[in-house]
C-alpha cells in the first residue's frame, strides 16, 4: 500500500462554493476532482478511479440522484455523500435509497464535511482489513484468518488481539492507522486501560516482527502507528 492521496470527484454546479470545496479539501490532504454538473461528473467517473463522490443533488444537465444512479451501476461499493439544498424526507430516502452513505443539508461547515468523509474512509479500510485474508509483511506471510505467522518455514499462531491488530497494520501497510480507530475497531472503546493494552500488543508484535529488519512498526505522534513493510498485501 502507498500513501498515495485519496481522490475525491467533487460535482458542484456552484462555481464558488466548488471551488471553495476543492480548495479546502486539498490543504486537508485530499485530491479534489470538482466537476460543474452530472454529465462532466460521470464522464471524469468513467475515466478515472476515485476513492470517495461528493455530488450536489441540485444540478444541471444530470442531478446528484441520477448520476449516484449511474455510478453505482459501475461501481457499487465507492462512497458517496449528496450535498443539497432539500431538506424533505422524502429527498434524503431517495438519497439513501440509491446508495448514499450519508447526506449533509446546505449550508454546513466545511469541518463537517471533513469529519464525514474521514469517518467514512475509516469505515472503508476497516471493511477492506477484513476482505484481505493473507498478506506478504516483508519476508513474512500472515494468514489472519488462521491467525498465522511465518517466517522462513517457522509458524507462530497468533493470539485473536495479535491477529487483529496486526490485520489493521497490514491493511494499511505503509500509511497511518489512527490510535483511536484501532482501538474502536478492536476493543470498542479507547479508555485509558484499553489503550495502554494496545501498547502492550503493539510490542509483542514489534517482537514477532524483529526478524526482518526491513519490517517495523513505528509510532506516529499523536496520530497513531505504522507498520512499514516492503510488500504490499496480498489478496
């Protein structure tokens, strides 16, 4: 895995608030695609692969619905969050109904925006951890779904914390794995005692792991860890 930039396809008919959109997410990290309405946002869809859709309901040519319509018949598992003026029952059932995974009313603080497509993006590479069975770890195979480790012919089995925790390493390989997210995911609630015994496990792993020096587990100030490894995972 790289730590290549999300990209995100922005479809907003409002040329200000677009580019107000565009702007913001890009100094947050983000690749912002912003199209002006449905037909350019579905034509940039089919060109290119896009982790994460932000559509307006309201636009011209093709509105927010029809083009969430036509992406899922390409792709049924990329996010998608509408951003509307409308506010009626009726509209946000239809958004949902379609395959919204989730719907800010206008106006909203681009803070919220923010917090809803990390949340997202958070829920996607927890699914994804699960989906991977096997992954390469630098000279290691790991088998989470036997909770097994092998290096060079030697296999350790794993405890079912070990096994977690290193899932969620592999799964994002080379990039962050947030503190707090790992500790929702694992142990459901990051108390203080939960976290300290995250420690712990984050050590035995690093013990597991010490025999291939170009594998560690390093920590991220404030953030969280992360494991690097010169494989990527395998499926």
């Amino acid at each position: 895995m790289t730590d290549e930039k999300v990209k995100i396809l922005l479809c907003e008919d409002d040329e200000n608030l677009g580019m107000l959109l565009r702007e913001y997410l890009q100094t947050k990290g983000y690749d912002a695609d912003l199209q002006p309405d449905g037909e350019a946002g579905f034509k940039a869809f089919s060109r290119n692969k896009y982790d994460m859709c932000v559509f307006d309901v309201m636009m011209p040519k093709k509105d927010g619905f029809a083009l969430a319509a036509d992406v899922r018949s390409i792709n049924a598992e990329v996010p998608i969050i509408f951003l509307t003026a409308k506010s009626m029952k009726e509209d946000i059932l239809q958004g949902f109904k379609i395959g919204a995974d989730d719907y800010l009313s206008k106006p909203f603080s681009m803070e919220e925006l923010l917090y809803r497509i990390e949340s997202i993006l958070r829920r996607v590479k927890g699914k994804k951890a699960k989906d991977v069975v096997v992954y390469n770890i630098g000279a290691f195979l790991f088998d989470s779904q036997k909770q097994m480790l092998t290096f060079e012919g030697d296999t350790k089995k794993l405890t079912t914390k070990e096994s977690e925790l290193l899932n969620l390493l592999a799964a994002n390989a080379n990039s962050i794995l947030e503190r707090n997210f790992a500790l929702k995911t694992i142990w459901v609630d990051d108390n203080y005692f939960n976290a300290r015994s995250m420690d712990v496990y984050i050590t035995k792993l690093r013990k597991l792991l010490k025999d291939d020096q170009n594998v560690a587990i390093i920590n991220i100030h404030g953030k969280g860890y992360k494991l690097i490894t010169p494989q990527i995972p395998e499926v």
